[in-house]
C-alpha cells in the first residue's frame, strides 16, 4: 500500500529538489517527491494519505559519535546526569544504594565537573552513603570516575600506586588518592566491575533505540563498540538484535583500538568486523588520541596555563604515539576500515590528519570516509586539510556555549586567543570540509534538535540544565554560526555519509530508503523553537518505528 505525506514542508536535502510539498512510499522506498498534486497523481487514488498540515518533513536524521546503550545502561543504574551540585549527586547515590541493597557494586554516573568545587569530587561523600560496597560513577565525559574508598581498596589503590599510562589518579597534598580516576586510570577498577550481561544489553538497546527515533533519528555510528572504562562489549548484543530483527535503526559500530596495543590488534579486529547482517555492521575502528580539555588530558601544541594565566608543563596526552598512529591507520585503511577519531586538542587534531596523509601516500585513492569526532581546537593551518585528506568532521555542536564547565574550567587553561578558536564549525564548512552531527550521548542529550539550536545561535537551548548560567545568552565564538540547513545536512547526508549508508538514506529522493521524521512543526517558520521539535511519525525503510 501506497502512503502520500502531503500538505506540508518536504525539506529533501537533494540539491537537485530542495523543497517540496509532498512524498510518496512503497514498498519501504520512496517513489515520488513533489507537489501535491504530483504526488498523489503519481501513487493513484487507491494510496494512503497523511495530512502533515503545515509540519515538515525531514530525512531520517542520524547520529555519527554517541553511545546508546552506555546511555541506556546509565540511565537504568544510578543516573546522576539530574543532578545540579555536590548535595544532590550524593542524595541521588544514597537513594539508588538504599533501594537496591542487594547490587554488589553501584554503578551509573552522569555527573559533571560543574557541580564540585574546583571540578573535581572526592570519596568521603561516597564513603558517608555507600560505606559497604564499591562504587564507580564515570562522569559525563567518560574521561573520569568517581570511586569510594571500598572501590580503590578492592583495586588496591593508594598512595604508592603509579599513575598508568595515559591516565591520572587524583591526588591529596600528601598523595592519597582522592576518589577521581583519569583515562586509562579508570581501567584499575573498571577490569573489577561484573560484566554487563547481554540480556541487560539488549534491554538497554531497546530503550535507546525508542529513545532515539522520537527525535527522528534512525540510524547511528555507535563510537565505542569494545570494553572502555567500565562499560562492557557490545558486539554481541548487536548482532543478537539484528539477527532477531529487534535493531530497527541502521547501526555502524566503531570497533575499540586498544591503546594499550599496538599494530598487531589488526587481525583481532578483522575478526570481529565479520560480515555485514541486515542493519548493524561493524566496519569502523575508534582511536581515541588524546583526552580532554577541563581536566588537561586533551593533547594541545601549546601548552596549559595556570590560574595565573602563565605556561605550564603541560602539553596534554596524545594515548597514541604520532608515528605509531600513521602506521596504525594506515594499516587500517589498507585493510578497508573506516577510522573514527575522538581528537579534541588541535595536537591530536593535527595528529590524525598527519595519519590520515600518511595513509593516503601508502595506500592511493580509495573512498575512505574517515572523520575525526569533537575538533573542539584546531590549528589555523589544519582547517584546510579536512576537504584536501577527504576527512569528515565530525561535530558535536551541543557543547559551543557558554556554561560554568567552559567558562571556569577550560576558557582559563586556554587563555582567551585559544579559547576563542573553539568549534570552528563555520570555518570549517567554508572551508569544504563536509560535517557530521553527533551527540555523544550520555556524555550530552541526545536531542539532535538541541544541538542544532546551538550551532546556529551559539547559545543554550531554552529549558537546558545550564541555561541559567550567567551569559549563556551570549553566543560563543558566534563567528562560527551555522544555518538551519547547514547543521540539517550534517546530521542527514552528513552523518550517512559517515555510516556508510548514503546509498540509501541522508536525502528525500526517488529510490532512496523511505527513512524520513515528520516533525512537529513547521521547521522553518520565522519563530519556529528548533531546540523544541519532536518527531510525530518516524518511519525506517518505510516502517513506522515511532508514531505519537
């Protein structure tokens, strides 16, 4: 049966048709785009009708970096990501220990630098409420964890353990360990924790997935698919759900390059890439090269500076060795993996690049897609290099604001000529760098909606947790500004064209995949609240996957 959307806004995305009125489906793809009278001429009288009245219709959005069963699995344990200060992170642990005193460990976490003195928190809240059991609580980031005094005891932490590499223990004046691990420090407790079984997986899948096609998303990049910082692998989860028809969504998995290996990692990952099934595939490989900014963990070219504003010692960490990382992606790319990068410094950025150049000489031309996630800073002289290496970038466009983690913790360690080069989104595009939009969810909301509010006035979303920060208003670096329809395109041709599926979705045109969201307004009404929008219809190949 025929199903014609008509009587509202069809925003294709295809240059060739922009705009239309109307589209038709069938047989899971669509088979006319145009006006009304086109459209409904050509599926004959016999179609299904749906009158959007005014409401748009948009290409079914995709995710290119989040983690939605991390996020799933998070929001089911301990969910800190509701808390706005110390008082109520350690009022939401008690509560989660008292109703579930039969867990061996508490587990969860969401919380932000934001709501802690200095950034950091410590472990004697912890030990006050939870004296009896461990507790490990990555924050939102997932660059650092929150851990008690029975957790470092059982992963024997104390003041003479040596810092891992790539990774940080807080830290006392006297060297005790305060209850925060960095990076690869969190692995001390995070190899202790009990393995996420796949039935809770699969669970957790489910939920996220719903989740996810209420805001017109239907497909993804899941950008850590592997054992990372406690949380467990995937790998089996996914298959299990596209095999049995459960995954709805269309999935690439990013597979986790272990940073504590090297090179020979190849085979492993061959491996596990497997075949491709119906809707999940796995021909992505994730290296994080650096950490963070807000805790000094993200690989810069200049240095850190201190609350004096004066140079520090610290240039950051790059978790792969520049030459190791060219010869790595390069033997990636030989063997037809797409590499997604997490590089927030613009050391790491350029890093990647470097790699991505040196596997481009190796290798000839092919259609590598490769593309590097956050780009929070990079150098002047590598904004070009993105459109000349064919490299996507890959925006996370939710964070350009101002809000207290920005403006206290990483403005200070930038100074105010870096901190006003961050997301340089509009320099990027202009540039001809293609985007992608991704959330990094749990680490941010999912809301594509929300994040596109920000990168077209570089403000807070009404009604977001930090919109009562001080200046929050303000646009930050608004230089960098995108569209509607720029941030649009990178969260749907974008994005598709980072999973790999453009052959069949990113776009509203005859033969595609009928993958479309009918939202909830007029998108591109003058007052229309982007940050507000919702999907009313979300529809996978032509499945109804969500109706409201």
């Amino acid at each position: 049966m025929t199903l014609v959307l008509h009587g509202g806004r069809v925003w294709t995305g295809d240059p060739r048709r922009p705009h239309a009125t109307a589209v038709a489906v069938d047989g899971g793809r669509i088979t006319a785009v145009g006006s009304d009278t086109e459209v409904r001429r050509a599926a004959g009288r016999a179609a299904e009708t749906f009158d959007l009245a005014g409401r748009t219709v948009v290409p079914g959005l995709q995710d290119a970096h989040i983690h939605p069963v991390w996020g799933a699995l998070e929001a089911l344990r301990c969910d800190l990501t509701g808390a706005t200060d110390a008082a109520s992170c350690v009022a939401t642990v008690r509560e989660y220990a008292a109703t579930h005193p039969g867990q061996p460990w508490i587990l969860g976490g969401g919380w932000t630098m934001d709501c802690f003195p200095g950034g950091w928190p410590t472990r004697e809240p912890l030990d006050a409420v939870v004296p009896d059991r461990p507790v490990f609580l990555p924050n939102a980031d997932h660059h650092s964890a929150w851990v008690n005094s029975a957790a470092l005891e059982r992963a024997g932490i104390d003041a003479g353990t040596p810092d891992p590499p790539a990774g940080r223990i807080e830290r006392d004046a006297s060297g005790r360990p305060t209850g925060v691990l960095h990076e690869s420090a969190m692995d001390l407790v995070a190899r202790l924790l009990p393995p996420d079984t796949v039935e809770e997986q699969l669970a957790a899948l489910r939920h996220a997935q719903d989740h996810l096609f209420r805001y017109g998303i239907t497909g993804w990049q899941d950008a850590i698919v592997g054992a990372y910082g406690g949380a467990g692998d995937t790998l089996a989860a996914y298959r299990r759900a596209d095999a049995e028809g459960l995954l709805k969504a269309r999935v690439t998995g990013a597979l986790w390059w272990d940073r504590d290996r090297g090179p020979e990692q190849l085979d492993d990952l061959v491996a596990r890439r497997g075949e491709p099934g119906r809707r999940f595939r796995a021909t992505a490989v994730k290296i994080m090269q650096d950490g963070v900014l807000e805790n000094g963990t993200g690989a810069l070219l200049e240095p850190y500076l201190d609350s004096c504003g004066c140079a520090t010692g610290n240039l950051g960490h790059s978790n792969v060795p520049a030459g190791l990382l060219a010869e790595a992606v390069t033997r990636l790319d030989a063997a037809g993996f797409q590499v997604h990068f997490h590089a927030i410094g613009d050391r790491a950025v350029r890093e990647c690049l470097d790699a991505v150049e040196a596997a481009v000489r190796a290798n000839g031309t092919r259609d590598r897609r490769h593309h590097i996630a956050h780009v929070q800073l990079i150098d002047d002289a590598d904004i070009g290099r993105f459109a000349a290496l064919g490299v996507a970038a890959n925006v996370q466009s939710l964070w350009a604001t101002h809000h207290q983690q920005t403006d206290e913790l990483t403005n200070p360690l930038l100074g105010e000529g870096r901190a006003g080069r961050q997301y340089p989104f509009r320099r990027l595009l202009d540039s001809g760098a293609r985007l992608a939009g991704g959330s990094d969810w749990p680490v941010t909301t999912a809301d594509p909606w929300q994040a596109m509010h920000v990168a077209v006035h570089r403000t807070e979303p009404p009604g977001s947790a930090h919109a009562g920060w001080p200046g929050s208003d303000r646009p930050f670096v608004p230089g960098e500004r995108l569209d509607l329809t720029g941030i649009l395109r990178a969260y749907t041709a974008g994005s598709a064209w980072v999973n790999g599926n453009d052959d069949e979705a990113g776009l509203v045109r005859e033969g595609m995949a009928a993958d479309l969201a009918v939202l909830d307004r007029d998108l591109f009404a003058p007052d229309a609240d982007v940050a507000g929008t919702r999907s009313v219809l979300t529809l996978v190949a032509g499945e109804a996957v969500h109706t409201d």
